[in-house]
C-alpha cells in the first residue's frame, strides 16, 4: 500500500469515530509488515478516561486478528494538524511495535506528511525489561 493510500484509510474511517465532546475526529491506519491494513477511530466517553483513541483502536484490531508484526501507522484528525499519537499511545504502540515503526502524520492536501519514528517519539520506553 502506497504512503497516500494509508493516509487516505486513516482519514476515511473518521467519519465512524464517536466525538460528541470534543469534535475531534482522529483515524489511524496500521500497516502490517504483510500489507495487510487495520484502522481505528476515537470513541470518546462522558468520563474521558474510558475513551478509546484510533491508534488502541487500530492495534487492538489487529491484535485480536493474530498480528505482531507491523511496518508503519498513519494518523489523521479532521482537522489535517499533523497530529502524532499521543503518550499513551506511543506506549501502547512500543508495547506491539519495534522502535523502528514509521509513523506518519497528516498535515493535510498541499502539505508534506510528517514522518516519524516510534522511537523517536518515544525514546527509552518502558518495557518488560524495565519492568524486571
């Protein structure tokens, strides 16, 4: 799948996201290292800590489908801000992901896509190691 047609699956699947609080759709579209694609979207809750983001989303989707091997993300909100995962998110990400994982924000049409390492968006995660 080309760089645009990721981009492309990660801004389609925000019209399912469920942001009646804060109006903020996000997609994100998991690349697997085999090709094949899984996208998530924000599903806000009235407490906020129970929301899901589109990157658990996308993760979680491809997980439960037997995947652990990825080779990029691509994130996108509505508002095309070059938004990048956010901290919990990075860290769910490293908890499936190598540091090597291209991530790839969207700063809209006529803009250039940010990229992104996971490592580099998130250095010296926390991992089983640290936790021993």
């Amino acid at each position: 799948m080309s760089m645009n047609e990721l981009i492309d699956a990660a801004r389609e699947i925000q019209s399912q996201a469920h942001i009646p609080y804060s109006e903020y759709p996000v997609g994100a579209a998991l690349e697997t290292t085999d090709g094949e694609v899984f996208v998530g979207c924000n599903l806000e809750n009235a407490n906020f800590s129970n929301s899901l983001h589109a990157e658990e989303v996308a993760i979680a989707e491809a997980v439960k489908e037997g995947h652990r091997d990825f080779e990029r993300i691509a994130v996108s909100s509505g508002r095309r801000d070059g938004v990048t995962p956010c901290g919990m998110c990075r860290q769910t990400l490293s908890e499936f992901c190598d540091e090597d994982l291209v991530v790839l924000c969207d700063e809209g049409e006529d803009e250039p896509v940010s990229e992104y390492t996971l490592g580099e968006l998130l250095p010296d995660t926390i991992t089983q190691e640290t936790l021993e």
